[in-house]
C-alpha cells in the first residue's frame, strides 16, 4: 500500500471526512482572526502539545479503564475501543467517533482561550486537529498494510501492534513515545508477558450485564 493509498483508505471513512471539515473550518476562522505572527506559533505548539497529553492519558486511563459497572458506560467503551481490540482489523472501530472529535479538540480550544483569548484558542484548536489528522492516519498505517517510509514510523507502528498483540498495559502512545517513557509504560518487548486479555480488555461483552460477565 503506497502512502497514496493510505490517504485515500483514510478518506473513505466519514470520520477522516469529517475531521478534515474541522480542519479547514479552524483554518478558515484563524485566517479571519489573522493572529499576530506570535500568537500563530504559540497557538500551534500548545495545540501539539495538548494532543500530545490528550493521546496518551485518554487512551491509558479512559479507554483502558477497569470494566465499568454502568451498563451505559459499558456499552459505549465496548463501541469506542473494546471492540477495536477485538477486532483490530475491522477498521471502522478505529477512528475517533465523529461525536468525539469536536469534544477533544475543544479541549485546545479552552487551554488557549484560558491562557490567551480567542484567538490563541482558535489557533490551538487548529493546531490540536491537525495533529489530530497524524494521529488517525498514523493509527491507520499501523493496521493496514502499509510499510511505513521512516523508521520512527516503522518503530511506532511495530509498538502499537504490541499494545494489541502482546501486552495492552503497555505502549499508548500511537504518534509518539514520550509520555510512555517518562511513565515507565515503554518496556523492552522480551520484558512483558504476553498479556490474555490482550483482545478482551478483561471484558467477555461489553453489551452483557456486568454481573453476567463476571
């Protein structure tokens, strides 16, 4: 698969499609804004730098979170990653839910507006869903098959695939490393136990009751 390819795998997906209207609706309010060169940086970084922490800590404590008891909570983690764990290949469970995407680069959004106003707001959303399209294509090369053109994308893809593989405690990060190794959550392959709730997250059926999957 060329990265041609991977691109237009990723487009037929509403979710991509969706993403990307984001993208250029962002784009098309800072451009009215027009922010002083400063704010444009500034507000680019901190939209880097709040995925960055997004991807890492939501995906370690809310998306592997202990079963949840909630039956609703249950069913909705079940639709938003369980079942990309069981079915990893199945790659409509991989996307970020288009119900989600405005929620997280919100998220940038009011980090800015809090540490400078609108328009470093609109600039750190803008900057946060551009990462943001990295992030679903990087996650995309990883379960397709696409041989990645770097080695650091070789080396991240190879680690996401043992996050689903081996040993799920392991390896959140799916664009980077960084907060895996300042968490201790980035071990050496041959040092992990193949993890057998890998596929399941411990959870037999997100859609059963809780005390029947027990």
């Amino acid at each position: 698969m060329s990265l041609g390819q991977l691109w237009k795998k990723g487009l037929s997906f509403r979710e991509m499609q969706w993403l990307l209207a984001l993208v250029v609706l962002l784009a098309t309010a800072v451009a009215v804004r027009a922010p002083r060169s400063w704010v444009l940086a500034r507000g680019l970084v901190l939209g880097v730098l709040v995925w960055v922490t997004t991807e890492y800590f939501f995906h370690r404590f809310l998306l592997h979170m202990p079963e949840p008891r909630w039956a609703p909570l249950r069913k909705l983690h079940g639709r938003v990653h369980w079942q990309h764990h069981k079915t990893p290949a199945d790659l409509p469970w991989l996307f970020v839910p288009a119900w989600g995407t405005p929620q997280l680069i919100a998220i940038a959004f009011a980090i800015g507006y809090l540490l400078g106003g609108l328009e470093l707001g609109l600039v750190a959303a803008l900057g946060d869903a551009i990462v943001l399209v990295h992030y679903e294509l990087t996650h995309l090369a990883a379960h397709v098959p696409y041989r990645p053109k770097t080695r650091f994308g070789a080396f991240m893809k190879r680690h996401h695939l043992l996050h689903h593989f081996k040993n799920e405690r392991y390896w959140f990060g799916v664009t980077n490393p960084m907060f895996d190794l300042l968490l201790g959550t980035w071990p050496e392959p041959g040092a992990v136990p193949k993890s057998e709730t890998a596929r399941t997250l411990g959870i037999d059926d997100p859609e059963a009751p809780a005390a029947a999957a027990k």
